[in-house]
C-alpha cells in the first residue's frame, strides 16, 4: 500500500492505492484530542470509514465499510530508507485483522 497524508487547518487529506486500486482520503483531526476520522474512498467503488488515534508518530483505531466488514488498522511513517521489503515484513508479523500501512514521510 501507498498512502500520502497531509495535515493542515485541522483537515486531512490524501491519496494513495491498494490492492483494491486507487484512493482519495479526506477528514479531520483533533490535534489536542490527538483524534482523527476520515473516509477513504475508491475511485468508482465503496467507501471505507476510519476514526483514529494518535500515539508516538503513528496513528492507530478502528475501520469500517459495514457492521460486519471492520477491524483494526495501525499506520505510520516510512523511514528514511525503508523500502518495500521491510514494510511486507512488518506486514506479516501483524495479526491477520490489523491493517498496516507505510506512510511515505517527505
């Protein structure tokens, strides 16, 4: 997974893909509640919905297209130099409802 983040004014906003294709992110964070919430949305499909939480430079929290389609997700910035093998890696060592995505840093 690509995923590109900007925070601003309290805004957030973004782009990214998947294996499921591409993606516009748009929402809102709290930066003293340390809260954000955002729907990503498919290019011509379904939408995905998101409230997290903000703990060290990562963000953590839960994901939702249905009552019966949810889970977990943790995201966090990419380091300088780590490519795609270390993400795959980190990946896998995650539980099988976690989602886990590299945010490039710039």
């Amino acid at each position: 997974m690509d995923l590109d983040l900007t925070f601003a004014n309290s805004r957030l906003s973004g782009d990214g893909n998947d294996d499921i294709g591409r993606f516009k992110v748009h929402g809102t964070y709290d930066a003293k509640a340390l809260e954000c919430s955002w729907t990503k949305s498919y290019v011509g499909a379904h939408a995905v919905f998101y409230r997290g939480f903000r703990e060290g430079k990562g963000i953590w929290g839960t994901w939702e297209v249905t009552l019966q389609n949810h889970g977990g997700f943790h995201i966090w910035p990419k380091r300088a130099g780590e490519g795609d093998a270390e993400t795959a890696a980190a990946e896998k060592e995650q539980p099988a409802e976690t989602a886990v995505l590299a945010i490039p840093t710039t």
